[in-house]
C-alpha cells in the first residue's frame, strides 16, 4: 500500500518537470511576476482538465476516520482522525479543529457568492455553482440542522457542512477541501463521505500549498536573474580613445596645467 509520503513526492516530481518549460514561456513573454503569481495559485477547480469529484476519488478508502457512529448517532471522530494522520507522518502540532452546531430550520439558503469577475472565472464554475446553490436551497428545505467543521493543518484550512434532519441518521455534506486553493465546494451524500480519506485530502492540501509556493520561488529567481542580465545588457558601453583624440586630451591637459596623476585619472 502507497503512503502518503510516497504519492506526493512522485506527483510533485512530475509537476516539477514542467517548472523550466514554463519559466521559459514567462521570460519569453516578458511576464510579471504579479502575473505569475496568478497563474501559479489558480484555483484548483479553475483548470481546464480538473474534475473535483475525480480529485476526491482519489481520497476514497475503507473508512474515513473522521466519521464514527454511537448507537445509530452520527459524530465527526477527532480521535480518529488524529490517529490517521499520524500513521501518515503528519505533524500533528499543525492540527486545529473547530466545531460549530447551529438549527436551521426554517432558515433560507445562503445567497450565492461571486468569487471573481465573469472575465476570469471559466463557465465551468459557473455552471456548477447554479446546481451548487439549487442543492443547498434542497437542503434547507428539508433539513433541520448544520454540523460546521473547520480543519486547519499547516497553511490551509478545510471546510465541512454536514446537513441532517432530527431523527434521521443520514445527512449531506458539503466539503470544500483547500478553503484558499478551491473556490467551490464537493457535495456529497453520507454513502460518499464514509469512504472519504479525510486525513490525506488535508495533508495533500497542504502539501499542494507548500509546493505552489516552492514553484512561484523558483520563477522569482529565474525573473531577478532575467532582471539582472537585461540591467547588464543595457548598461553604458565605453568606448576607449584612438590616438588621434587621446593626444588632443593630453594636449588640453597639458594647456590646464594639470599634474600626471590628474591626466590619468581623467583618462
């Protein structure tokens, strides 16, 4: 069985390849780095070829070991999830965990959220978060209670909405897996979050963090390095005296009584 550790460092060897591709394309180009910065965070869901359902897939497992079940009652397992990150190497100092209950009942919908102009969010996103708010006005509708759950580890912070009605064992959930990488949300029934690895979709959302900012540090340099070869290139050329004009400079000199020191200095 593949460890974490294992997973990540040859997913991010393969993303390191295209870095000297791309730097390329920026010095050619002539880009910023501002305008780097943005292409280097863009949102995980705003890629061309990223499916988020695809993306927590990869997460499934037997059990998640942040669910637990007492007599039929659902709770989200601290414990377990602790235990779970440890056996993957997490540093569990870098672990916080805030848990909010709230009734909603009769409650409306929160109003949709427009993350960014319509020039720069691609129909995709779009799209989903028309049938993203038509689900969560569902859910209102016919659920009574909100479970909030926030996982901080390292840099990020995960986000998790379990939604249930009093007296039903069962809920759904919305999870958003990297609150400053993912500018959308994952719903999910009970079924699908039962086998979600929670503990290894909040290190990869860590990891994937840490090795964006690995990935924008590297372009900086190759930028101050381009910034430094075209400061060189443009800087004076001089261009040393012919005989002809270096004995019309002596012969000033001489007519100023200037001293052989002063004549070298100036020449």
């Amino acid at each position: 069985m593949t460890t974490f550790s294992e997973y990540w460092k040859e997913k991010a060897q393969k993303r390191r390849k295209s870095w000297a591709a791309k730097a390329k394309r920026f010095a050619e180009q002539h880009t910023q780095l501002e305008d780097i910065r943005k292409e280097v965070y863009l949102p995980l869901n705003y890629a061309a070829n990223f499916d988020l359902e695809d993306y927590i897939s990869l997460h499934f497992c037997e059990h998640n070991p942040f669910v637990a079940w007492d007599k039929g009652t659902f709770h989200f397992d601290e414990d377990g999830l602790r235990k779970a990150l440890k056996a993957e190497g997490a540093n569990l100092n870098e672990l916080a965990i805030e848990m909010s209950h709230q009734s909603i009942r009769e409650a409306e919908a929160p109003q949709p959220i427009v993350n960014s102009s319509p020039e720069w969010t691609p129909n995709k996103v779009w799209d989903f978060e028309r049938k993203y708010h038509a689900w969560l006005k569902h859910v209102y509708a016919i659920c009574t209670d909100m479970d909030t759950v926030k996982l901080s580890y390292g840099e990020v912070s995960m986000a998790i909405n379990r939604y249930s009605r009093k007296g039903e064992p069962f809920g759904f959930y919305e999870l958003n897996p990297c609150e400053q990488l993912t500018k959308s949300s994952i719903l999910m029934q009970e079924t699908d979050y039962s086998f979600l690895n929670t503990a290894t979709l909040l290190m990869e959302s860590a990891a994937e963090w840490q090795l964006r900012q690995e990935e924008l540090n590297y372009y900086a340099k190759k930028l101050k390095i381009r910034t430094m070869e075209a400061a060189t290139t443009d800087s004076i050329e001089f261009e040393l005296w012919d005989d002809k004009k270096l004995g019309k400079k002596v012969a000033e000199y001489i007519d100023k009584d200037y001293h052989v020191e002063k004549m070298l200095e100036l020449s």
